[in-house]
C-alpha cells in the first residue's frame, strides 16, 4: 500500500480528489494536507469583495471533499520537506511520511518594494481581504489580480489607485481593461512603480508620496519558503523542476502541479485545472506500475476579469469580449466547478 500525500489543496488537488470521489484508487492511501478545512475558490474572490456571492457560496468543502475521496485530511501546513527521509514537518510539530508527494501548495506575493512587509497586506492568502474596510485603498499590481479587485472594492464604494509599473495586457484586451478602470472611477497609475512604502502607510512612487488607509500588494508571484529550503531541483523562477508528466526531476517520487510547479506555461487556474487532471491519471498510473501520461502545456488560456459590477471582460490569446453576459458566462463556470467538487460520491 504506498503512501500518497497531497499538499496543498489548490485547483490540481481539487482536480484529483475529485477523480477518487468518482473511483477509487486501489493500492494507495491518501492524506491531504491543508491549512484550512474550508478555502476560498479564488476565481470568486472579486465577486465576494463586490457582494455578489458570500464567502460560504464562494468556498470550497476541502474536508468534505477530502471525506468523499476516501482521503484522510490533516488541517496544518507544511513547514518543510526532507526528500532523502520522504518526510514533510507540519507547523506544530508532527512528522508525516510518504512514498509519493504531490505539491500543490501555491506561491505567495513577493513583498519587494522596502517596507512593503511592514505596512502593505498581500492579496495572498485571500481570505485575510474579507474582513479589510477602508475608504481610500492603494493597490500596488495592475495584473488582473490587481485590476478584479480594484474595481471589486470601487463597486462597494472606495476610493482605489491602482499602481502599474507596466502593463499585464497586451492589445484590444489592455484598452478593454483600461476603458473599465476609468468608467468604474478607479485612479489608474500607469507606469508609476511602488518604490517603498512607509508608515501610514504611504506610497512612494518616484518623487510622489501619498497616503491611504490602506495598501494591497498585488505584485508578481514568488515561491514559498517551504519550496525554496526543500532540495528539489529547483527552475529559474525558484519553481519546483518537473518533466513531462509532473515528477521533479530530481527526485521522482515527489510530483508537482499549479504555481509551485516550473511548467513554462502562465501560472493560472485554467492551467492549474488541467494539470490536476494528468496528475490524477499519473498517481494512478504510479500506484498501477503503469506507464505515465504526459502533460502538454499551452501558450493560451482563458481569462475572465470581473469588473466590480456584474459586468465582465473575457481574453484568449488576440480575441477579447466584454458585456453583462461574460459576467453571467463566468458566474455559470464557477458555479459548475463548485458543483463539480461538491458531487456525492458515486456508487460501486
């Protein structure tokens, strides 16, 4: 019987506890690992932010599904990996082995700019947004974490800035999002970088300083430290190496999919979803002795921007759209996942 453990439960973890609610995998026990029974599904979060769902509409029953896959659930986080001992350390202490590790744990917000740690809140993990009320907020990011959650808090009646040292979008897509910043009221900053933050906190963006109740730092994604001291062969981007069909390169009992994973593809849920899917076939396949499928990553995947209001832009490669029914088109995809990973085990 190997021992599987799942660390983390993002999009690719979520992928594959469904695949063992619909069939079970025979020959493996599996334990997931996560810090919180219940997750926010990010691709709600605007929505939440905006009032159009609340948070429990918006969540996922990681317990429940981890129940429904026949999965034992430890609700911790993973402090560090010992890949010679095939061994991870939860935070409070407790040693957990395995034969085969799937990480799926994520990225965090690199806090770059100087007092940034001190006096800016990262958009990750999301559920510390919830509870944030203030009237005038500084975003600092323009990419469309950034952009959904400016125009998310806009809609809800704050005054938002959003700083962009460069633009995340190219094309008819950029003017789009350009166009609904400013129907929406958000102050725009295009092309002024965050150079540090400083008590109050205030914003110094080149010879520019102002004040907020508030600063979001929605900056470019770095990998967590758990990652970065585990000994996996690591890529440029400090990203978990993996080959083809998600083993790490160095060490192939340890498998790797979403943000952590160094994949040469955009990090997004899309890509994320899909990469839980061949993770799922290649346990089994690991479990089996069978041969291990490949996973072809793509240049292109959709990408829907809420903006505030029940109005919506969507993007894929050159074609873009916008409109009240991308909203409803995107509101219609999220609700079918959530459905998806809250579906009653299926009968033998």
């Amino acid at each position: 019987m190997k021992r599987i453990l799942l660390a983390g439960a993002g999009h690719a973890h979520a992928v594959v506890l469904a695949s063992l609610v619909r069939g079970p995998l025979y020959g493996g026990s599996i334990t997931l690992v996560s810090p919180r029974a219940g997750q926010l599904y990010s691709g709600m979060l605007p929505g939440v932010v905006a009032g159009h769902y609340s948070a429990a509409e918006a969540s996922i029953d990681v317990a429940g599904l981890a129940a429904r896959a026949y999965a034992e659930f430890i609700e911790d986080s993973i402090v560090a990996i010992d890949p010679a001992r095939r061994t991870v350390t939860l935070s409070r202490g407790q040693s957990v082995g395995y034969d085969l590790l799937s990480l799926n744990v994520g990225s965090r917000v690199e806090l770059s700019a100087p007092g940034a740690a001190e006096h800016a809140v990262p958009v990750k993990p999301f559920e510390n947004l919830l509870d944030r009320k203030a009237g005038h907020v500084a975003i600092a990011g323009g990419g469309a974490a950034g952009v959904e959650l400016a125009m998310a808090l806009r809609h809800r009646g704050a005054e938002v800035t959003v700083y962009s040292e460069r633009d995340a979008f190219a094309g008819e897509a950029a003017r789009r999002v350009t166009r609904a910043l400013k129907r929406r009221g958000v102050d725009y900053r295009r092309g002024m970088r965050v150079d540090a933050i400083e008590p109050g906190p205030v914003v110094v963006s080149g010879s520019a300083r102002q004040q907020f109740d508030l600063v979001l730092w929605a900056g470019g994604a770095a990998p967590l430290p758990l990652i970065a001291q585990s000994g996996l062969a690591l890529d440029e981007h400090g990203s978990v190496r993996v080959d083809e069909t998600l083993r790490s390169v160095s060490h192939p009992e340890v498998l790797a999919a979403g943000d952590c994973a160094g994949l040469g593809e955009a990090k997004s849920g899309v890509h994320a979803v899909r990469q839980g899917a061949v993770l799922a076939d290649n346990l089994r396949c690991l479990v089996s002795g069978m041969r291990l499928q490949p996973y072809r990553p793509r240049d292109k995947a959709l990408l829907i921007l809420t903006c505030g209001a029940r109005y919506a832009i969507a993007m894929r490669g050159d074609w873009s759209a916008e409109g009240r029914w991308v909203w409803w088109w995107k509101n219609a995809i999220d609700r079918r996942w959530l459905r998806h990973l809250a579906a009653p085990r299926r009968r033998a």
